[in-house]
C-alpha cells in the first residue's frame, strides 16, 4: 500500500474504533468525539483556548443536526486540520530556509 492508501485506511479504523464504543457504530456521538478528540489530536486540544471545543466542533460539523457525526460529516474536520498543519509546515520550511 501506499503512504496515502494507508493514511486513508488510517483515517477509518481511527473513526470506527471510536464511533463503535456504543451500540451505533457508523456514527460518533459527542462523548465519542471528544474521546477521539483527546487521544487522537492532543496538541490541537492543547492550543484550543476554549473549553467548549468539542462542543463546537460537533456543531460545526453535524450538518443533519441529529448530534452525531458519521464518517462524512468527520471528514471536514481532518481536511481543516491538515490544511491548517500544512500551513505550518510550510511557514516552518520558510524559516528553515533564513
Ligand atoms: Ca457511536
Ligand atoms: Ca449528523
């Protein structure tokens, strides 16, 4: 497999490993979604102020208001992230270079 076939696969073990702690596995619920949240992206918890970031997370991302996330609906979450760390990475290389 590639790099990118296995951060894909990655990406859908990670989700189903937590959406499936209760009897609906397809979907997180909110206490699921912190679990991931908190084990999976310490250092983006770490640099959220607010204490409430899960609790906007869900709502940013629950597009059927049913306050769960399936797969489709936690997808945004790992693009924004990756674009935001891209970023970084990027800002990051521009000082390497000084
Ligand atoms: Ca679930
Ligand atoms: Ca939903």
């Amino acid at each position: 497999m590639t790099n990118l076939e296995k951060s894909m696969e990655s990406l859908i073990m990670v989700f189903h490993h937590y959406a499936s702690e209760d009897k609906d596995g397809k979907t997180l619920n909110k206490k699921e979604l912190k679990k991931l949240i908190q084990n999976e992206l310490p250092s983006f918890l770490k640099s959220q102020k607010n204490a409430n970031v899960v609790d906007s997370i869900m709502k940013d991302l629950d597009q059927n208001k049913d306050d769960k996330l399936d797969f489709e609906e936690f997808i945004p979450l790992v693009v924004g992230l990756s674009m935001a760390c891209e970023k970084c990475y990027v800002l990051h290389e521009k000082k390497g270079t000084k």
